[in-house]
C-alpha cells in the first residue's frame, strides 16, 4: 500500500489527491437520536433514527436518468427494462439449456430485487430456496430455522417462509450495518465461509466498504446432487488470496469437482458450470483504483449534503447516471471528458465481448454438427482437446459477460480474460475442424450460427428479439469477421 501510494505521488496528481482521501475517507457525519435493537430487520425502525440514510435508501426504487449510461440502462426513466439477450444475442445460443438463456436482464435499483424474481420467467428460480441468498436479509434465519432442507426448499414455498411484510426486501440497513454502533458487517455465512478461505482475517474500514457489497455482487456455484436437486451455496475460491481471485482459480475450482456442473448447454450437449456477476473478484484483481485503496462505496456511494449534514449516498446505482459526482475529487477534468474516458474503456470491452462471444458460438455449433454425426469414425483425442479449450473459453466468456461495468472496473484484466476467452475458442474451432474434416465431413468457411432462431419464442411470455437494443461492434470488426447474415439475423 504505502509503496504503490509514494510510486503514485511521482507520476500522477490524481494519485495526491488519491492518498489524501481514499485511503482512509473522511467519515460523514452520524447523527444519531436514539437506538436499534439486535436483530432489528425493519428499515422504518434505523430510519427513525437515521432518516438521512434511511430516505437516499428508498430513492433505489425511483428510475435513473436516462441517456447517460450508454451499456448499463437498468431501468430509466423511460421505463423499459434491458434485455441482456437482445443486447447480446450470442447470449441466446450459449445459455440455452437453462433460465439465463429465456430471460435475462440488465440489473436495476435494489428496491427491486426481491420481487424481480417473481416476475422473471420462473425457469430462473428453478433451483429453490437458495436463489433467495443474495435477495432477503432474512437469509440466515429462514436456514437456521428450517435447516439445510431450506436451500432445496420450492422456490414457491421459500419464499412463503419470508415475514409477510418483509416478502419484498431486499438489500436493507441490517445486511451492511451493526445495530449497536453503526459499524459496516455482512449478514451471510455463505459469503463469510467464502472469505474464510483467502488469506486474510482482519479487515480495514475501507475494506469493509467493499465487503459489504461483496456479499452479493460475486460469482458463486450451486452443487447439484445426482438427481440434479440443489445441494448448497458456494464460493470458488479454495487456494486464492485477497487481491487475487483469477479467474484460473476459479476455473479449476468448477472443472474440480462434477457436482459443480449445474446445467447442459443445448447447443453442445456439454455439462457446463456457472458463472455469475464477479465485480467483487473482477475489481479486487489489481485494478488501478483497487492498487489505489479505493472501495466500491467511494464510487457507488458519495457523499452527499442532506440539509446540514454530510451523508454518504445510499441510492446506489450507476455513476454515469449521477454525473460522475463520485470521481470529481481525484479527476478534475470536466464530467464529459471523464464519461468519454468511461465509455472508451467500455467500447473496447463490448468490442472484444462480442468477438469471444460469437468465436464461442461458432465453436459451439461446430460441435453441434460433430454430435449430429455421433456414428462417424472421429479422433477422439482431437474432439476431448477441443472440448476442453471450449470450456476454458466458455467460462471466461460468462465471466466476463455476468461483470456489471463492461471492463471499468479493471480494464487491462478485461483484455487479458477476453483475449484468453477467443484464443481458446479459435483453438477448439480448429481442432473441431480438423475432426470433421478427417471423418469426412464438409464445413463452410463461415459457419452458420442461427442466433435468430434461439431469440425466437423464448419461454412462456414467448420473448423476442428487441432489435433496437443490440450492441453491435462500436469498431465494427465483428461483422467483418462473421457477417450478419451467416451469423443468423
Ligand atoms: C443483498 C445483496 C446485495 C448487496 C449487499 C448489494 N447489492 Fe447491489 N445489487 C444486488 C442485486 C440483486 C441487484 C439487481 C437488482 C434487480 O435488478 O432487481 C443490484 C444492483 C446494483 C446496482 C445497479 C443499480 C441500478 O440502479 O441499476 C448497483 C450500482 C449496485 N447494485 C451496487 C452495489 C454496491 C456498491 C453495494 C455495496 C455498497 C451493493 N450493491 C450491495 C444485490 C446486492
Ligand atoms: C473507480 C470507481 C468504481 C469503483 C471503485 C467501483 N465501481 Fe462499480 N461501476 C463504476 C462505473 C463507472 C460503472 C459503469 C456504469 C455504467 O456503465 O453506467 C460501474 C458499474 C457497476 C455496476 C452496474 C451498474 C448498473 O447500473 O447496472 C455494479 C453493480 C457495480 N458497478 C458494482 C460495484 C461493486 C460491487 C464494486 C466493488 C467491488 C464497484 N462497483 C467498484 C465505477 C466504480
Ligand atoms: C449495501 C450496504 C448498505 C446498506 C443496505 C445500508 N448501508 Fe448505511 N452505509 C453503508 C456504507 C458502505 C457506509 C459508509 C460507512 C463508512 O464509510 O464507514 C454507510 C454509512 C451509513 C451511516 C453513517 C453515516 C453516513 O452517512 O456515512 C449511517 C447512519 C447509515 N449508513 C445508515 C443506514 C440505514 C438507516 C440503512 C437502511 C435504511 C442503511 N444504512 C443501509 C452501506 C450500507
Ligand atoms: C480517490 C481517488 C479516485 C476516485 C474517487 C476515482 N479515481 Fe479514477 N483514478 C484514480 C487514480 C489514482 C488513477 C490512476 C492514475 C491516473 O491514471 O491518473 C485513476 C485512473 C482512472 C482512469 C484511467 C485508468 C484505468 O485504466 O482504469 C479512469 C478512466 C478513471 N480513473 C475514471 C474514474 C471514474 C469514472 C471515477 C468515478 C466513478 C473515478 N475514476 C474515481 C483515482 C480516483
């Protein structure tokens, strides 16, 4: 730390700044009039004594600004909500075969999360209770109380266990905070058992402020038992450090053991693991503002005037759509300069996004004929090697496609994770190649990838292809690559 902050003071004036007010931020003022009681999970109750807090809380239910984030629209102020599958219709072939590749949308406020889940397309909740982890504060009780039978619980009944008139609560003050003193603390052990296994025990109160969002916003893996039943909730990441989850680790974690293969990829018929949003693993790899000792509460959550206090801002949401409010005190150059660095970092990542996307597509439906042709003479060494580049590409795709910041929050690791992601896809592309051309089957030039067809009709509220929501290639390059037409649109 204190070597990474005398190296900054050399070259950057950001970086002075930086030492001064990142690594140990002033504290917003407490004002506080009167006391919680333990266990205490009404919001009303901390916000009659911190009522600040408790009304920038509430503002996550109101809509963004729309207009000001160019690949995060959640839900603005034009009311629409995103569809991760029109946005990047690859996604619609890999992830077919389970709820991802039915419904999936771009995240909103977290007034929402609770009942977001009854409203997507119930394929999403299929593996029962433990979808509830990261959505109620009441998470640790429900199990304590009606023991591990509760994760494999139907998500119908689960959710009936919930306090009636906490059903729909999500992230709320008892998650992040502790009631005698306010101080910052998770309310998980899935997540604290999780911790346990990276080489640290005591934690900074500015990594605390990355712990408490850590809780939720990580990747995490369901075991499935013989019959495909849920076993459990956990984190992959035996044998990494603090600082240093690799998405090598976490491969191997998955690849480890069977019980973490959680779904069957239609297209290949391949038994395949999970990945969700890594922000916390992502951001924590060295990122620049990581190395800087910056939180994610120093971006998400600034502080903000509340009449003649100073309070840190708990309307989490998008730093785009709050006018880079966040980042002025260390980069001081106009606001539009400072987003068109943000949307830079983000183009290029979207750009090579969509190249390991389709380059995994094209893998994917190259297997898709091998399986076609299961009774001819393949080498069999080929295909198993093609199949193991596959996934390694595979996982790094739905690794960095489940990232929340489309590469802002580690820019040089998205290159590196992407670049990894299409090197093994173009490998396993040509040794499939090579396997069907030696069983004597012809392959065109450009294969074929359909993407129309797996938008169609998708689950029951028979969802489309939403055109205008596309992301194509801000450099164009993928289309040169695979044309529209070959691709499937
Ligand atoms: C209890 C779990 C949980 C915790 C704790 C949590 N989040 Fe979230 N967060 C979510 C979920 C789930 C969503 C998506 C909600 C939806 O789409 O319904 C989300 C959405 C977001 C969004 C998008 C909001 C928008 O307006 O579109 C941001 C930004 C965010 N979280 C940042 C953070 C930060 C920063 C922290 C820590 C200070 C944090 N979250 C803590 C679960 C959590
Ligand atoms: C240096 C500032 C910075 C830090 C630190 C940071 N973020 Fe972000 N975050 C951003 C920016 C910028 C975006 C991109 C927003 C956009 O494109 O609209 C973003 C996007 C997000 C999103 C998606 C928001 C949306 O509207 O859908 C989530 C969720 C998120 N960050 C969570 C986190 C978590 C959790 C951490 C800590 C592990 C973290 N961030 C650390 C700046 C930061
Ligand atoms: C997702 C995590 C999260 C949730 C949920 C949350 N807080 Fe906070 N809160 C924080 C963080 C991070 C800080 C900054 C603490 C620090 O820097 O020491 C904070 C700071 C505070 C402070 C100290 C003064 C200030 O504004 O910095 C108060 C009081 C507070 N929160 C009240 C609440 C109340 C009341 C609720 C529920 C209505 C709530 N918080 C919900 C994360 C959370
Ligand atoms: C506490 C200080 C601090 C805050 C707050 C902060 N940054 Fe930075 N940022 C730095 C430092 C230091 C560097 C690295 C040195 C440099 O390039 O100036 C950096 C680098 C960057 C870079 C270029 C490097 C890269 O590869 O990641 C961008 C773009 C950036 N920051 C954007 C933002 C945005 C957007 C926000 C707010 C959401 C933000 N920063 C908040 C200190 C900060």
């Amino acid at each position: 730390m204190g070597k990474s902050i005398a190296a900054c003071l050399c070259f950057f004036s950001a970086a002075c700044l930086m030492a001064v007010f990142s690594c140990a931020p002033d504290k917003a003022d407490l004002v506080k009039t009167g006391k919680i009681n333990t266990g205490e999970y009404d919001p009303e109750a901390w916000g009659k004594v911190y009522p600040n807090e408790y009304e920038s809380w509430h503002k996550t239910r109101d809509p963004r600004p729309a207009g000001k984030s160019a690949y995060k629209k959640g839900w603005d102020t034009d009311k629409i909500i995103y569809d991760k599958l029109s946005e990047y219709p690859f996604m619609a072939l890999i992830f077919k075969g389970m709820g991802f590749g039915i419904e999936y949308n771009e995240p909103r406020g977290h007034y929402y999360m609770r009942e977001d889940q009854d409203i997507i397309d119930q394929s999403r909740t299929k593996s029962g209770g433990v979808c509830l982890n990261c959505k109620t504060p009441y998470m640790d009780s429900l199990v304590k109380k009606h023991g591990k039978e509760f994760l494999k619980m139907p998500w119908k009944e689960a959710v009936a266990k919930i306090p009636a008139k906490h059903k729909n609560l999500g992230a709320t003050c008892i998650d992040c905070h502790r009631e005698s003193d306010m101080d910052l603390r998770t309310n998980r052990s899935v997540f604290s058992e999780g911790i346990s296994h990276l080489d640290k025990k005591e934690f900074t109160r500015q990594e605390k402020r990355i712990l408490v969002c850590a809780q939720c916003h990580v990747t995490y893996n369901i075991p499935k038992g013989k019959k495909g039943e849920t076993m459990g909730l956990v984190h992959p990441w035996k044998g990494s450090k603090w600082g240093d989850i690799s998405i090598e680790n976490i491969i191997k974690f998955i690849k480890n053991d069977p019980k973490y293969l959680e779904w069957k990829q239609t297209v290949t018929g391949l038994k395949l693991g999970f990945l969700r949003h890594p922000e916390f693993e992502f951001f924590t790899r060295q990122s620049v503002h990581f190395k800087g000792g910056l939180a994610c509460a120093d971006c998400h959550m600034p502080y903000r005037r509340a009449g003649s206090v100073k309070i840190s801002d708990h309307n989490l949401m998008s730093p785009l759509k709050d006018d880079l409010r966040a980042c002025i005190k260390c980069h001081p150059e106009k606001t539009e300069e400072l987003r068109s660095q943000v949307l830079a970092i983000q183009d290029r990542t979207v750009s090579l996004l969509l190249r390991a996307g389709y380059s995994a597509a094209t893998a994917a439906k190259l297997f898709e004929t091998a399986n076609k042709n299961r009774d001819r003479d393949f080498d069999r060494g080929l295909y198993e090697k093609a199949k193991d580049f596959y996934l390694e590409a595979m996982y790094r795709l739905i690794f960095m496609g489940a990232e929340n910041s489309l590469g802002f929050h580690n820019p040089s690791e998205a290159g590196r994770i992407l670049g990894d992601s299409i090197a093994f896809s173009s490998k396993s592309e040509a040794l499939l190649r090579q396997c069907l051309a030696g069983a004597g089957i012809k392959v065109p030039e450009v294969v074929p990838l359909e993407v129309g067809k797996y938008l169609k009709d998708r689950g029951e509220k028979k969802l489309n292809f939403i055109k205008n929501q596309e992301f194509r290639d801000p450099f164009a390059v993928q289309e040169k690559l695979i044309p529209r037409k070959q691709a499937g649109f």
